[in-house]
C-alpha cells in the first residue's frame, strides 16, 4: 500500500491543486521569482491562511525593509489579519544579526524562535541576502542543512524566499524539497503572470506552466486545465437520453433533440442568429435542470432585450432560478482562469444545459495558440462529465463564401454535433440557412433549412429544395423551378 505523506494545505486558491493537496508537511521549500513576482505575497498569504486552520507561524526577514512597511502593503489584500499578528503569526527581523554575526547566529536565532513560537511553518525572506554573507558554496548548503534539520524537528514545514533566479544545479536547489517559481511574461501590451513547481521532491504535481493573478484576495492560480482534468472527474451518465433544443422542427430534425451530455457547436457569421438560437436552448431550463448563459459579448441587460424580441422572458427565467447569466468581457482574462470560472458556475448552480457565447472569445484569451485543442477538449471533457449538454458558438469571419473557420484543429473530436449558419442570396432575397453537418452516433436529417427570426421565436423551415449552390451563399435557382 502506497503511504500518503501528510500535506500543509496553502489555501490558495489553484495552488493546492497543483501540488496535490499542499505542501509536504515538514518539507522545505524554495520560492523564486524576480521583484514583484508575488513571492511576499503567496508566502504571506499562505502564512495567515495556516494560521487560520490553527497552526503556528513564524516569518524571518533576512531584508532591510521594516515590518511596518511590509504590513501596510499587506493591508490591501483581504487575507492580512493584524489582530493575529504578534499572537499565533510571529514577525523577526533577522536583518541586523546577519549583518553583524553571520549566518551561524542567524540559524542560532531561528532555531530559538522556532520552539518559543511552538511555529508549524518557518518562513525566511531574503535566501539571496544570506548567500551574499556566504564565503562559499559550503557555507551555503550549511546554513540551509541547519535550518532544515532544525524545522524538522520541530514538526515544521520550511518555506524560503529569494528573488534570484537559480538554477537546477545550484546548491539550494539540490538540498530542498520543492521549487516554486513565479514570474511575468508580455505578450503584445499584456502582462501575464506564470507559476511553475520546478521540483517537488516525493511528492506528485502538475507540472508545467500555469498562469496566476494578483487580486483584492491575495494570489489566484489558474492550472492548466488539460492538466487539472486530463481525465475527466467522472465517467458520466452511460444512459443515452435527449435534451430539447427549445425548437420543436429542430428536435424533430434530431430525433428529439440533442443527446444528453453532448456539445453542439453552431458556426456562422455575425447577426446569423446565433445567440438567438442558443437562447431558444436556454428558454428550455427548468429549475430542475437549470441553464447558464456564459457570455462574452452581450451583457446581461443587452441579452435581455434581445431574449424579449424573440417572445423570451429572460428576466422571468432569472428569478425562476432556471436560468443563470455570467458575462465575461474580453478585454482582459486568462484562459484558465476563464474556464475555471465557467465550471465552477456549472457546480454552484448544477447546470444541466449551458450556451457558451463563444467559443472565439476563449481563443482570444490564448496566450499559446497551440493548447487550444487540449484546453477545449479537458473542458468539454469536464462539462461531459457533470452531465452537461452543452451548445456553443464559433463567429465566422466571412458573410459570404463558402470557407469555413474552424476553432481549432481537429474539431471533430472536439464536438459531438456540428451545425453551419449562413447568409444566402436568392432570388434577390437575404435568407438564413442552417445545415446539420454532423451529429454523433445518431441518425439525423441532413435537410437544407431557412431559419426565420421573428418577434415570436426562431421558425426552421425545409427550403432551397429547387435553389443549387446553396452552400457558397450565392444560390440559384434550379432550372424548371
């Protein structure tokens, strides 16, 4: 039987995720980052949200900087309690004795604090200090090894802070447990922060590159989600069973509408009636089985107004409960922080059908073009396995023309149904089309059909039956029509 190291569960919001559980209780840890990075921050973060679930801190400062400074700036984020500070949280400035008596008094100091304190989780700020005060390499793995066996035996687990960049082969990294390192890349004019654990001694993690934020709340972090769920949580519903597309010609078309569980990607150009047909999904929802409109361009009181034009009482579904509404604007978000938020509103509410408008906006968010199939595919896979039927919608570039813009490679796999939106002219007419292309492991009619929006819902009606060239969006009439 395999044993289960006890874990020191960080309270971070992502950060346990990625390392399993937490840190390995009594383990000793680097975090490295350049300036501003958010190393103080996690570390901080994860010191009060110990303290919180009744363990004991103590955090060394081996920097010149006050403690009065530190904690006004630490007075901005929601997590900094000053009643516990001075009680359980224990701040000692190590500053002066390093400078003046070395590293040796340094560890003799902190071994004594450790058992006043009774401290569960040691913290030292400033490792770069201490290894500038090292005449070698010796020393430095010395002062390390101290401190290490000193925490170890007390039961504490041993987090320390650095704002150099080292390497895998430097002697800090070889003597400790785990590397976290945090730092900030710019793609165009935008900022985005990474986490990564570099090593993680003895224990399992997420490895890679995963983004993070600084928020009100301390730091968030996003893990990869096709690294969070490279298996979906569970197998789901193994009974096959339909979910209404709130179209009664469309459910007929489908042999009662979509199966349950599945997702359906609606592409076609802008104004085509995408959002119209997917709140003709939504208008289905029951508070049984609620729906959520996620959102990126429409606000909640736009997409009311646009619900109403077609006969929907959006509010009504609202305050019903069978209907939920998260807007997501694009003009700023991470990829997998934008996902997470989506499944977490599915878990909150128990979302049973979802309209994602659109899938193009999560593209968008991509700071790595080439993750999105993996990214889409461990969230389709995840709403799958919630029991979620799921419709989609991907804006095509083009009104006219027959070439069609995929979201993202391999795009079959990705989708169980696929339907096409276009524009057609005929007979000096702009009509609507809507074409099934594909709907898995299930028989469904392949019919050309004019999609109708009026202020009484969205009719789909058999046509172009006597038109050719119907698909590249310049029809023609047949001849003898």
């Amino acid at each position: 039987m395999v044993e289960q190291l006890k874990r020191l569960a960080t309270g971070i919001e992502g950060l346990d995720d990625l390392l399993k559980g937490g840190l390995v209780a009594g383990s000793s840890y680097i975090v490295q980052g350049r300036p501003g990075s958010g190393k103080t921050i996690l570390a901080n973060q994860l010191a009060f949200n110990h303290v919180a679930t009744g363990g004991r801190v103590l955090v060394a400062t081996l920097l010149s900087e006050s403690h009065e400074r530190l904690f006004q700036y630490l007075s901005t984020l929601s997590f900094f309690d000053p009643a516990l500070v001075g009680n359980q949280l224990q701040f000692v400035s190590a500053f002066d004795t390093l400078e003046s008596e070395g590293l040796e008094a340094v560890v003799k100091l902190l071994r004594g604090e450790i058992g006043r304190q009774g401290a569960s989780l040691l913290i030292v700020d400033g490792l770069l200090n201490a290894r500038s005060r090292a005449e070698n390499v010796l020393d430095t793995k010395k002062f390390i090894s101290e401190l290490q066996g000193h925490a170890a035996f007390a039961g504490c687990t041993l987090l320390l802070l650095t704002s150099s960049r080292l390497d895998d082969g430097s002697p800090e990294h070889t003597m400790v447990d785990g590397v976290i390192e945090l730092g900030e890349d710019l793609y165009g004019a935008r900022s985005v922060r990474r986490i990564q654990l570099r090593k993680t001694r003895g224990s399992g993690a997420l490895s890679g590159v995963h983004e993070c934020e600084i928020t009100e709340q301390g730091l968030k972090v996003y893990p990869r989600l096709e690294a969070l769920y490279s298996h979906p949580s569970s197998p789901g519903s193994e009974v096959l069973t339909r979910v209404g597309t709130g179209l009664a010609s469309l459910d007929g078309l489908l042999g009662g509408g979509f199966p349950s569980a599945s997702v359906s990607l609606a592409m076609g150009p802008s104004g085509i009636g995408k959002t119209s047909l997917g709140l003709s999904f939504l208008a289905g929802a029951t508070v049984a089985e609620p729906g959520l409109h996620f959102g990126f361009y429409e606000t909640p009181q736009r997409l009311r107004i646009k619900a109403k034009a077609i006969g929907i009482d959006l509010p009504a579904l609202e305050k019903s409960g069978a209907v939920h509404l998260a807007w997501q604007p694009t003009t700023e978000g991470l990829l997998d922080g934008v996902g997470a938020r989506l499944l977490s509103h599915v878990r909150k509410h128990r979302i049973k059908r979802v309209l994602i408008d659109s899938l193009g906006a999560f593209a968008r968010l991509a700071t790595n073009q080439g993750r999105l199939n993996e990214f889409f595919r461990a969230l389709m896979g995840e709403l799958r396995a919630e029991d979620v039927t799921v419709l989609a919608t991907w804006e095509m570039r083009d009104l006219f023309g027959s070439e069609i813009n995929a979201p993202a490679s391999e795009l079959s796999s990705i989708v169980d149904n696929l339907f096409l939106m276009r524009f057609v002219e005929l007979d000096a007419e702009l009509k609507r089309l809507l074409s099934i292309l594909k709907v898995r492991d299930s028989e469904y009619d392949p019919a050309l059909l004019e999609l109708v929006i009026r202020s009484t819902g969205i009719e789909l009606d058999k046509a172009f039956v006597q038109a050719s060239a119907v698909m590249s969006g310049t029809a023609s009439s047949a001849q003898g029509a």
